[in-house]
C-alpha cells in the first residue's frame, strides 16, 4: 500500500469513525483516537466484506461499501463503549 493509499484509510477512516459514533445513541465513553482507530479498521473491513459480495465498485457512490463501513463502525464503537464503562 502507497502512503497516498495511508493516507486516503486514515481520511475515510477519520469519516466513517464519526458517522458510526453518530449512529449510536448516548454518549459514548471512548475518545477521538479510538474513534478514528475504530472508523479506519470499519474502513478496511467494510472495503473487504463488499469486495467479496461484489458491491464494492458499482456505477456512481458505493453506497451499499459505504452503510456496510458505517455499521460496522457503529458496532466498533458501541462495543468499545460497553468494554470500556466502569462496572457496576
């Protein structure tokens, strides 16, 4: 992988990191770093997962690839959230 190719999994990852925490209600107790971890591993994931059910490159925005990153981001960072709660 090119460093533009980096550098493109860190912007995307940065934007699907947000729209997943966006997805989960309630404040989340995990921070901007893990976020972004989170939207970068979604990104590559999402990326995969739609390659092997052949939706990754279609005609205009992909966004099938797209919900796909999203959800999978949104369960990241809700996962990440409950491991990270204090217990009661």
């Amino acid at each position: 992988m090119e460093i533009s190719g980096v550098i493109s999994a860190i912007v995307i990852g940065v934007v699907i990191g947000v729209l997943g925490r966006l997805v989960v209600p309630g404040r989340q107790h995990i921070g901007v770093l893990l976020t972004i971890l989170v939207g970068i591993v979604a990104a590559l994931l999402g990326s995969a997962i739609a390659a092997v059910f052949g939706v990754a490159d279609t005609d205009g925005p992909d966004w099938i690839e797209w919900f796909i990153q999203i959800g999978l981001a949104a369960v990241g960072v809700a996962a990440l959230d409950r491991a990270r709660r204090p217990q009661r």
